[in-house]
C-alpha cells in the first residue's frame, strides 16, 4: 500500500505530533509499505528523506513552533498521482492538512484523519486567539473533518468530543505509542546514571521529580510547581527537574523563587528527542498537572523506562495510568504532592510501580499502534473511501 502523511509539523521540531508521524512512518515502512510525507520546510534545517516533501511555510503561532504549510495544490495533485498514493493520511487541520483534505476530493483518494490535538485548549497560542470563543473552533473542527472516512482518536477523552462536531464520521480510537526498542527500563548503568544527573546539576542521592513536555499554560507547569513546592521545601534532596520549552520559563522561574525553592527547580531547556531516554532514567518518577491531554506521548515514554506516574485525574491520562499500579492519578493539585511523596519515602512501592510501569507500557507499542492503522487503511480502502 502508498499511503501518504500530511502534516504541518515534522522534524526538526519536537512534539507529539511529530513523534506519532515519524513513528507511523518508519513502522508502515517495516512493513514494506511505501509512505511519504507531505510537510512544511524549516529552515535552515535540511530534510534528507527523499520520501519527505517539504513546502514553504509560515510561522502560524506564538510561542510553540507550529507552523502553516504553503502548499500549490496542483503541484501537490501532482505529486499524489506520482507517487500512486492508495490513500491520503493527515494529521493537522490546517495548511498541509487541508491540502490533503483537497487532494484526496480531486482524486477520488479515502481519506483518513488522526485528531493529535484538542485545539480549544490552544487558542491561545494564536495571534488573536484569546478573543477566539470555543464555539468557532468547534465550528471549524467540524467543517474540516466533514467528507472524512476514519476519523482516529488517540483517547476516549477525543472520541466524544469529536463524536458531536462530526456526526455521521466513522471513529475509531487507536492510542498513542512508546518506542521499545528506543524507551525501556535499565539503559543506564548505575555510572552513567550519575554522569547524566551531574550533566543536570543533581546529585546521586536526590530524589529527583520529572516534569518533560511544553512549558505551556495548557500544561498548567505553573500550577504544578506549586502543587510540589510543600516537598521541596520539606526535603532538601527533592528536586523537580522540567525538561522542556516553552513560554512559561521565566514565570517558572519566578514563582520557584518566590517559594523559596529555586535551588530544587533544575530547568533543562529544549532536550533532544534522542537525549529524552536518559533524561526519564535519571529521574524517580514523572508528574504532570495537565488537564488539556490527548493521550500524552510523555507519559507513555516515561513508563516505558519504568517511571511510575503521579498525574491529575483527566480523561486524558485516566486510560494512561492504573491507579494504585503503575501510579496514581491525583483529585486536585495538592494530592499530586501527597503521591509523589508517598512513592518517594516507600522504596519498595515505588520500585514495584516502576515495574508494573514498563510492563503496562507494552501494550502501547509502535508495533500494535502500526498494526491498528494499517487496519483501519486496509478497511478504508477495501471500501473504496466516500470519494469525498
């Protein structure tokens, strides 16, 4: 099968999305499928994937490097009949997305979709967004995906808020996926655990509390700073440690110094993809006060290397973490402090979360996830799509 993936987000950028289409791709590929991508250029950043197209693009937020993809359609029309795409795959809903959207209607192409982000949370990364009401996103969301043959939900949490804007589009929910061959527990020997955590300014003997992903307001990084300020302040060997970027960084700063607690906040910056396996390794265990998820990328990463999870209660990350298993899902933002310290001061607990943590890891496999999407391909294009 030809499938091919449109998206307006892809290396060199960091995000869930781009992790979920690199990791889509290279697994259909294993499978001797041939896939290309439709995506934005980013320069001065060079794409050597000959199977990777990039079009001019134009910085389309504040703050998180989304960008909007410029594509000619008849260019891109062109290129679908070249390289004989069974069927189009897309993955934002705007630039390339709808470039997709429209190449698959003059085409007589199926047509599927992965609704990766719950945009009413994100309005205000847009120029005039925070004047954007929720009602238009709504309206817009349904209009792109009207016409659409399989519309993919990473959660529950997106099936039923997607289920009302696009009536009558068939939805199927296939998770996220954590790489096992690149996240796993115990790839760090104990010497090079502590040369990572000394590159991080932690020491050995610290208890180190991982936040990794955006420092966004939807990410409630503020809030979640305060949450564990009581631990901080209580136990000189607890340190939060957020791996990341975002546009909050100063005002982490700022409230860690007004806590009292800069010097147990270690703020690594934007790190790497690659980098990220021996970041969860030498940390404890994973929190987040997110309330905007989808079906985190983060979390499942951070199983996978045998992190338990101290996560707010949300729809979002309930179909995530196993509660009292693989860690705990917390009522309120105080309680997420109250976990982490019960998972800190109980070894052995912690310990066995961290197993149970890996373990329930595998069924989110790339493997499975890939077997998922070439189901609903295979199903899709049996059918013959709508011709939308």
């Amino acid at each position: 099968m030809n499938a091919g993936l449109f998206a307006d987000c892809y290396r060199p950028t960091q995000s869930g999305v781009v992790t979920a289409v690199v990791q889509l791709k290279a697994g259909l590929e294993r499978r001797d499928h041939k896939v290309v991508v439709m995506t934005v250029a980013n320069p001065p950043y060079a794409e050597e994937d000959a199977a990777v197209f990039c079009f001019p693009s134009l910085a389309f937020s504040r703050d998180n490097g989304w960008r909007l993809g410029i594509a000619q359609q008849r260019r891109l029309n062109r290129l679908v009949e070249r390289e004989a795409l069974d069927i189009i795959h897309t993955h934002t809903e705007f630039g390339l997305g709808w470039a997709g959207r429209r190449a698959a209607r003059a085409l007589g192409l199926p047509w599927v979709h992965t609704a990766h982000t719950l945009y009413e949370e994100y309005r205000h990364y847009l120029l005039f967004g925070r004047w954007l009401p929720r009602g238009a996103v709504r309206l817009y969301l349904g209009w792109f995906l009207s016409g659409c043959d399989a519309l993919i939900c990473p959660s529950g949490k997106s099936l039923r808020y997607l289920t009302g804007l696009a009536p009558g589009v068939r939805t199927v929910v296939v998770g996220n996926a954590a790489d096992g061959d690149r996240f796993g527990p115990g790839r760090l020997s104990g010497q090079e655990r502590e040369q990572v955590r000394s590159g991080l300014g932690l020491g050995l003997s610290d208890r180190v509390i991982l936040y990794a992903g955006r420092l966004g307001r939807e990410k409630r990084v503020v809030e979640l700073l305060y949450a564990l300020a009581p631990l901080l302040s209580g136990d000189a060997r607890c340190k939060a440690l957020f791996a990341g970027g975002g546009p909050l960084r100063e005002a982490l700063l700022g409230a860690a110094k007004r806590l009292g607690v800069e010097r147990q906040v270690i703020l690594a910056g934007p790190v790497p993809w690659e980098d990220m396996p021996a970041v969860y390794a030498a940390a404890d265990l994973f929190v987040t006060a997110s309330l905007s998820e989808n079906h985190p990328m983060t979390c499942l990463e951070a199983m996978a290397c045998g992190l338990p999870i101290v996560a707010r209660r949300d729809e979002g990350t309930a179909g995530l973490v196993q509660d009292g298993a693989t860690g705990y899902l917390a009522g309120s933002d105080p309680e997420i402090a109250e976990r982490a310290r019960n998972l800190l001061e109980d070894e052995a607990k912690r310990r066995a979360f961290a197993e149970n943590a890996a373990a329930w890891a595998g069924m989110f496999s790339v493997e499975m996830h890939v077997d998922r999407i070439e189901g609903v391909y295979r199903e899709v294009v049996a059918g013959g799509g709508r011709r939308v």
